[in-house]
C-alpha cells in the first residue's frame, strides 16, 4: 500500500462502524438469508477470498445488518466456471431460498446464472466482471463488464506504442469479452494487431501454466507490446513466464486484474513495470477509500487491499441501502426495484452510479503501473482515464 495513506487509513477505520443504512434495532425487521456464490476452489479462488472477506467486512461494520434486518449469509462454492456454478446457485435460490445474491467470479458463471436468478425474480448484485447480458432486469453489477477494461485501455496503448500489438487470453467466455473489448476499440482508432488474422490467442483455462509457446508465437510475429487478460493463479504463471520469455523486454499491458493484489504478490519482480487499466487502486486519496482501507488494514493485515473486496464491499452497501428502501416488509422484487432508484454510490473508487440499461457501473478509470513503492512493488495511479458506462 502507498505508504502516504497508511497512517490516514488505519486512522479511518473506526469510522465505519457506524449503524446499517436501515438503522436501528427494530426487533419487527426479521432475518433475511443473502446468498454469496464465489470461487472457493479452482484458480480463482483468491478473488473469491476477497469477495467473501470484502462483503463480510461491510457486514461486521454494520452490525451483521443490511438495511437494518439481521442477515443470515449462505455461501457457496462457485468452482472455476459455470459447471459448478450453475448447481451451487440453483442450491442457494430453490434450497436456501435466499432473498438476493451477490459474488460471482467467472463471466461464464455470471451467464448461466442469469437466466436462474432472473426465473426467481431474485436480484443478483454480481461483484466481479461480467459478459454482456441480453436480459439484466435482475442482474446487476458493482464491478465491470469484462470488455470494459480493454476499452478504457486502447487509446492510451495507440498513442504510447508504435508498431503491432499482441493479444491473448483464457478460452473462456470472460477472455473472449476481454480481448473483444480491447481489439474493438484498439482497432477502431487505427491500432494494428499482431495475431495471425487479427484474432486473438486464447489458452486452454484452466490448466496452462506455462506461456512460454504462446509467447513465442508474439516473438514472431513482430509485435512491439502484448496485451493479456489474466487473472488469479493463471495471471501469476502467465507474468512469470512473460519475464523468462523472447517477448520479456516488449511492453505488458492488461486489464487491472493482471497484477491485482495476491497476483501482484506472487509475481514479485516479475511484474515491474507492467501496465494496467482498473476501476480501483489502493493509494487513492478519498475519504470513502480511506476508511475503506482503514478497516481492511484492521481485519486482514496480511491481505492487500483489491478491486476485488471493493466491490463486494459496494454490492453490500448496495443492498443494505436497497432493503432499507424496501420497507419492513420486504421482499426480493422490493429489492431489485430499489436498486434502480438508488442514484450515486459512495465508492472507495470514487463516486458511481448505475447505468439504466446495462446494470453496471458508470465510473472512473485509472491508469496504473508496477513500480516500486516503499519497500514493495504497488500498482500505481499514473493518471485518471474516461469514464465508462
């Protein structure tokens, strides 16, 4: 963490714990089960960690309330895609029969959960990326859409790289928005892409642990950058063999999550100097962020502040403000219908709001970079980039 918010951050963190948005003990305000759906196991399981311990941060400042009802959370194990995803939030909606949801990790487990969630009339406040949804009446996001990160990215990387640009990925439904993201728009203002055809390499996920092949494939076509869109484990393997590769000495460029939190950790040198596009970074100098990371820092010392916890940490705040709204008798459609009237959210990233249409947020960008900072390395904020909708 940027050591100028350390001494502010820790200072903050007994401010939030302040009353639930619903307030009160009212003793008529009756348990509500929320259900939580994060990858417990498989490679992205330590964003799943944070999107558990983010929303159960928000909880704990709140007295275990949303909207002042005590809360009862169910939580499931969303695997590594929809496969697993699918049984585990079918369990949570028709067993457990929870009153909303949130978490998600996968785009492809955002997709097939949809359809369920959207069935039950249940809303699902998703805390991670998300493909596009043709149906997102109960489908709401406090992250982004997986193509947005690419998007906001392009203009940057046209006018800081002369030459072609390489670009690869997971083969899975959140890799494909990724890159599709990145080469639209890259594209559109006159970059060129260096893959064969101009369509981006995708590797097997889960199991590739070594690039190396892949990335001699870059080396040969010429590229003067690469672009990858990697995250979790497979994001700590693909930095790692990027810096032993033929391509080590071209620039790296990336959605945020390519060198968020733990990832960053693992890659240690590895990652120095990569480029990234995120919603969030840890040194940013607001009084939501530091409050934020003031009651992290207090919980988990040992766990580095992600986008990740921030928007589970916003998707409770979300629906602590949302059940509020909904009255004493509240109920799922109450729910989801007071999400769409809540307006601006107080984010540690900065203020958002809901988009009407697309259910995800309208937010800042930031351009950051891995350099050193204090004793470690630290994704640091080199620039505001556009807003995103």
């Amino acid at each position: 963490m940027n050591r100028r918010l350390v001494a502010a951050a820790l200072a903050g963190a007994v401010v939030v714990t302040v009353a639930a948005c619903g307030g009160g003990d009212d003793p008529d305000r009756q348990p509500l089960r929320i259900g939580m759906l994060v990858a417990l196991t498989g490679p992205y399981q330590s964003v799943g960690a944070d999107l558990r311990n983010g929303f159960q941060l928000y909880l704990k400042a709140h007295g275990g309330k949303l909207g002042g009802h005590p809360v009862q959370l169910r939580t499931a194990d969303e695997g590594d895609g929809a496969d697993t995803a699918l049984p585990a939030a079918t369990k949570l909606v028709k067993d457990d029969k929870v009153i909303a949801m949130t978490g998600v990790v996968g785009a492809g487990s955002a997709a097939a959960v949809a359809p369920l969630v959207t069935e039950a009339k249940i809303a699902l406040v998703g805390a991670n990326g998300r493909p596009e949804l043709k149906d997102a009446r109960y489908v709401w996001h406090t992250s982004y859409r997986d193509d947005e990160p690419g998007a906001v990215l392009a203009p940057f990387i046209r006018k800081k790289v002369k030459g072609s640009i390489y670009v690869l990925g997971p083969d899975e439904v959140g890799g494909y928005a990724e890159a599709r993201g990145f080469v639209d728009a890259f594209t559109k203002i006159g970059g060129k892409v260096a893959n064969l055809g101009g369509t981006p390499q995708f590797t097997p996920f889960p199991g590739t642990t070594d690039f190396t092949p892949f990335l001699a494939q870059a080396k040969s076509t010429g590229a003067t950058a690469v672009y990858a869109s990697f995250a979790g484990q497979t994001a700590v393997d693909f930095v790692k063999s990027y810096a032993k590769s033929a391509v080590a000495g071209l620039p790296l460029f990336g959605p945020g999550f390519l060198t968020e939190g733990p990832a960053l950790t693992a890659e240690g040198a590895a990652a120095h100097d990569v480029t990234t596009a995120l919603n969030y970074a840890p040194d940013l100098d607001n009084p939501a962020n530091r409050r934020f990371v003031g009651a992290w820092r207090a919980a988990y010392s040992d766990k580095p502040v992600t986008t990740y916890a921030v928007a589970a940490w916003d998707a409770a705040l979300v629906l602590d403000r949302a059940i509020a709204a909904a009255g004493k008798n509240v109920t799922a459609d109450r729910i989801n219908k007071a999400i769409g009237g809540l307006g601006q959210i107080d984010s540690p990233r900065g203020p958002w709001q809901f988009d009407q249409k697309s259910h995800s947020p309208v937010q800042p960008w930031y351009l950051r970079q891995v350099r050193p900072d204090g004793r470690g390395l630290s994704n640091v904020v080199l620039q505001d980039l556009p807003l995103s909708s």
